[in-house]
C-alpha cells in the first residue's frame, strides 16, 4: 500500500479537508478547527456525501484543535472525536468541555487563552460568538439558536489575525466581531447555506452564500475562505454560488478558494 506524504509544515497558511474542517499552520503552531474524518454514509439525520482530502495521519502532530461545537456529526465525527480527545489541547464551548473532558478547555465568547509559540511569543485564542441559526430562531433554556457555538479568533505578534466563524448564521454577530476585535487579515467563514427539513422553516443555519459575501465586506479581510459548503446532503448552496456571490459583491480579489487539500496564505 502507498503512503500518502505527510503535509509539510507552512508559514501562515490554511488548508481545508472537506466539510468545516481546516489546518492552520500559524506562528510554528499546527492548529485543526472542526474536525471531521469519517467516510460518507448516513450519521443519524445527516448524510455524508464526501470523504476528507486528507487523512488524519497525513496531518501528523498537532498542537491545538478548535471544535466550535461538539453537537452535530457535520462538525465533530468519530474519528474526528478520537483526532481531538488525542491533542494536547482542545478549545471549545463550555457545554462541550464539560462532555468531553480532558484535554478540552471551555471558553465562553470574549474570553482569551494564550498559548506560547515555537521558539519565541504567544499565539491568542479568542473566541467569539456565533448563532446557529435566525436571529429570530426559538432559543433553548440557555438562550441558545439551535445549540451552543462558538468562533475563535487567533492573534499574536507579527501575525495576521484569523478569524474562525463556526457554524453562524448572524451578520450582526459579525459585525459585533468586526467591531470588538479591529482589523482582522484573513476569515475561515462556515458557509454552504445549511437547511434541515423540520427546522426553523428551513431557513439557512448557516451563511448562504450572499451573506458570506456581505460577512468578508463587513470584516473588510482581505483574505476569505469559505468552508463547509460541500461533503454533506443539507448544504444548499456550493463552490460556485459562493463564487458567484463574491463576484456580484465585488469581492473577489478578496476570495481565496480552491480544491481541498490546496495550501491558501493566510497573509493579506
């Protein structure tokens, strides 16, 4: 059997697998946010319609993985789940940590970990709010659309600041982003258009693709990738209405897209 090359290590760059999930090569440090390595098929009511563009072996160590939410398969598989719990950290929601247990970290949105980079300085990990859903949406007893999600912003000196969306569907949680964090050089933005039957009269829970054009405007990044638009049945709205949408906005020498497992700069 032929091995697959490991994936070499990167200065400032993000590769997405399939689905929502992404590595971040950012200040020495190998980060992977929403991890999800299963093969397709069905996961409760969801189905699976693509594997990963890279196996969890290709990736080797990693130092941080990010899970904005644990409650659904799109987000966090098994094989994602045994990726994660093997980390030396894991940052998530409060609820989430609380489940899952050690090595997981819970973080409520605006509340900061630092963690030391190769060599010299610190990398920042921020995260931020997200709503999974309408804004108008019906709300669980912790005030929550849909479940309880986070982003993550990651900062440090000398490197650019990325901003990780989760699974939101908000503009205005955006624009609180946008307001509350300054200047933010690239976006990783959960996009797709997700729709479940049953659901919030099958509104998006997720930016359709306008709205994730509308969410690289008002972050004014000059570096967005979209993710989480394909590999699953519920997603809507794929690669070319995204490219479509940042077209009509004027935006798309801001859009960074290409096929998974492409290396993409993060650097403005």
């Amino acid at each position: 059997m032929v091995t697959s090359p490991a994936l070499a290590r990167q200065d400032c760059a993000a590769l997405v697998i399939g689905g929502p999930t992404t590595v971040l090569d950012l200040g020495g440090l190998r980060i992977v946010s929403d991890p999800t390595f299963d093969a397709p098929g069905p996961q409760g009511y969801l189905t699976k319609t693509q594997g990963p563009a890279v196996t969890e072996e290709q990736i080797g160590a990693v130092d941080v993985v990010l899970v904005s939410h644990d409650n659904h398969a799109d987000n966090f598989d098994e094989r994602g789940r045994a990726f994660a719990m093997n980390a030396p950290v894991l940052f998530t929601t409060t609820g989430a940590a609380k489940r899952l247990g050690t090595p997981a970290v819970g973080l409520r949105p605006w509340s900061t970990y630092t963690l030391t980079r190769p060599g010299t300085g610190e990398v920042n990990v921020t995260a931020v709010p997200a709503v999974h859903g309408p804004e108008d949406g019906d709300r669980d007893p912790d005030g929550y659309v849909n479940c309880e999600v986070i982003g993550f912003v990651l900062s440090g000196s000398a490197l650019p600041t990325v901003y990780i969306s989760g699974d939101n569907a908000s503009l205005r949680t955006v624009a609180e982003i946008a307001r509350r964090v300054g200047t933010i050089d690239a976006a990783i933005l959960h996009a797709g258009a997700a729709r479940v039957p049953g659901k919030f009269r099958h509104r998006a829970v997720s930016l359709d693709s306008i709205r994730t054009a509308a969410a690289a405007a008002v972050l004014g990044a000059p570096v967005n990738i979209p993710v989480h638009y394909d590999g699953w049945a519920h997603f809507t709205e794929g690669r070319d209405a995204i490219t479509r949408a940042f077209d009509d906005a004027g935006l798309t020498a801001a859009l960074r897209i290409a096929d998974h497992g492409t290396w993409l700069s993060l650097q403005p």
